[in-house]
C-alpha cells in the first residue's frame, strides 16, 4: 500500500508536466510579457496602418458580370414581364370579350340571299286539269328561299332568346369586368410590393456582404500582426492561432453572405421573370425611407379610406352586385 501511495506524486507530476507540454503555459503566465522578453531580439516589423493590404472581396461564387438595376426599372420590368400580372390582365380581357358577347345578344340575326324558280311543262289543277305552264321567278333580298308566289321560308331579321337572361346577363357580365379589373390591381400592387422588398433585401445583403469584407480586413490584420510577434518570439502562439481561426470564420461568413447576395438577386429575377443565373447588382447604396401616409391622418380615417380604395375591397363589392343582379334575373327570368 505504502508503494501504491508514492505512485500517486509521480502521476499527478508527470500528468501536469503532459499538460504543460500540450497548452505550452508559461512559467510565469501571471507577470507582464515585457518581463519575459529575450533582451537581444529585434521588434518586431509592422506596416503602418496605411499600408494595410486588403482582402479582396472577389469570389467564385459571385461572377464578375453584374448587371446594375434601380428600384424604378424593376418595377418597370414587373410592370411588363411579370407573369402573375400578365395573367392578371389576361383575365380582364377575357371578361370583357364575355361582356361584348352577352351585348350581341340584343343585336337581331340578318339573313339575306336569292332564289330562282323556274317551270316548263304540265301542270296539274287541283280540279284535275292539267294545264301546259312555263313559268319562272327570281328573288334577291332580305332572307332566302323564296318559292313562286310564296314568302320566304328563311326570315331576313331574326331576334330570338330570353329577354330577362339577355338584359341581366349583360349587367352581370359588367360587374364580372369591374371585379377583375379589381383582381388585376390588387395583383399589381402585390407584385409592386414583393418586387419592393426583395429589391431591398438585395440592397441589405450586398451592404451585410461590404461590412463582412471590410471585417475580414481587420481580422487578416490582426492576423498578420499577431503572427509576427508571435515569428519573434514577442508574442504568444496561442493569440496567433486564435487570429488564424477568426480569420477563417471571416471567411466563411463572407461566403455566407455572399450565397445571401445570390439568394435575393435569384429572387428578384423570379419576379421580373428574368434568367436566375443573372446577378442583379442594385444602384442604391442604402433604401432611404420616404413617408406615404401624411402623419395628422388618424387611424379611423385610415380606415376607411382602406375600406373605399382598397381593390380588394372593391372586388368584393362587385361580387356582391353580381350575385344580386343574378338573383333577379333568376326571378325575371320566365319573362
């Protein structure tokens, strides 16, 4: 036993001395750095702050062809080419073609058109005489099929159908026209304001991208300065190291951001149905905020300019003025 307890010292010692070797402490960790300076060596070079050598902000993933926009072209371009307001406008077109159509039900059916009757021969009487005719006619006008002394079997004005359906057709067939119209600039003002932000996040990624460069920078420098008092022995290893790994982790959100800069630039191209492999790069340096509603407005009256000028409020109420002009048709329609 008294063997087992004076093994204990000599592993706590040599465990110790493995530690010292593993984290390299000093000696004398606690006292300033200038006491443990070697007298004979050199200080260290540094460049002044003026000579700092940057880190470029070039990457594989960004490409060097960048194409400038501004908030006011790309709402222009989703003006155009957005496909969700195309189809938008589309649909008003298709609901006015339907109301022209339920106008031409009011509009009557003309025929016109020539026939021509001839009879050479015999020709028998009621009575049973037979009698030698040659005859023949011609006629050219309003309708068609005319034969001999007879009117015409095809009429030259034809107006037919239900009255109430064709009044209250061309009615609903009106408000089906304001209620798309509605959708199409509720449509643009959704797509108005999704371009709008995603323009902002492009400016908000490419400015996080600058502000990650520009930290990187400081970090390579602190890396570059760490390292070299750490080559003259001025320094510790272990601060060197911890501004190797800073730096890398720099880089890494530098990356980061970038991919963020790609993402929103993919984004913004979706809505201005432009190729995704493009890299919008955004004119403005920062988004200025600029006030819309005028401040001595309260919220009630907010209200209800909302409930007035909203389109989709306005959609809604022609939804309503259709369901009701429907109904009496419905009630007028035996007439």
């Amino acid at each position: 036993m008294a063997g087992i307890r004076a093994l204990y010292p000599i592993a706590i010692l040599s465990a110790l001395g493995s530690m010292e070797r593993i984290t390299t402490w000093p000696a004398i960790a606690d006292e300033p750095l200038a006491a443990t300076r070697p007298v004979d060596l050199p200080p260290p070079q540094m460049n002044p702050p003026h000579h700092r050598t940057p880190v470029s902000g070039t990457s594989e993933l960004l490409a060097d062809e960048k194409r400038p926009i501004d908030l006011a072209t790309a709402l222009r371009l989703a003006g155009v080419q957005n496909p969700e307001l195309n189809v938008a406008r589309q649909v008003v077109l298709e609901a006015v073609a339907a109301r022209q159509l339920a106008a031409a039900r009011f509009l009557p059916t003309l025929n016109s058109g020539a026939s021509y009757d001839s009879h050479a021969g015999t020709l028998q009487q009621s009575n049973g005489n037979i009698l030698s005719v040659n005859r023949s006619s011609v006629y050219v006008g309003a309708g068609s099929f005319a034969v001999a002394s007879g009117t015409v079997w095809i009429p030259g004005v034809v107006l037919q159908g239900n009255v109430a359906e064709a009044a209250y057709g061309y009615l609903v067939s009106r408000q089906v026209v304001r209620q798309q119209e509605f959708a199409a600039e509720a449509t643009r003002n959704d797509v108005f304001l999704r371009v709008s932000l995603a323009y902002c996040e492009l400016i908000r990624a490419e400015g996080r991208r600058l502000l990650w460069i520009e930290t990187m920078n400081d970090a390579a420098e602190v890396a570059r300065i760490t390292g070299q008092y750490a080559r003259t022995g001025q320094g510790r290893q272990a601060d060197a190291d911890r501004a190797r790994t800073e730096l890398y982790r720099r880089r890494f959100d530098l990356r980061r951001t970038e991919g963020e800069v790609l993402v929103a630039s993919a984004r913004l191209c979706k809505l201005l149905n432009l190729d995704p492999s493009i890299r919008l790069h955004p004119t403005d340096a920062y988004a200025v905020p600029m006030p819309i509603v005028p401040e001595p407005v309260s919220l009630r009256e907010l209200i209800a300019l909302a409930l007035l000028r909203r389109p989709e409020m306005g959609e809604r109420r022609t939804v309503v003025r259709e369901a009701l002009l429907a109904l009496e048709g419905s009630k007028a329609l035996p007439f």
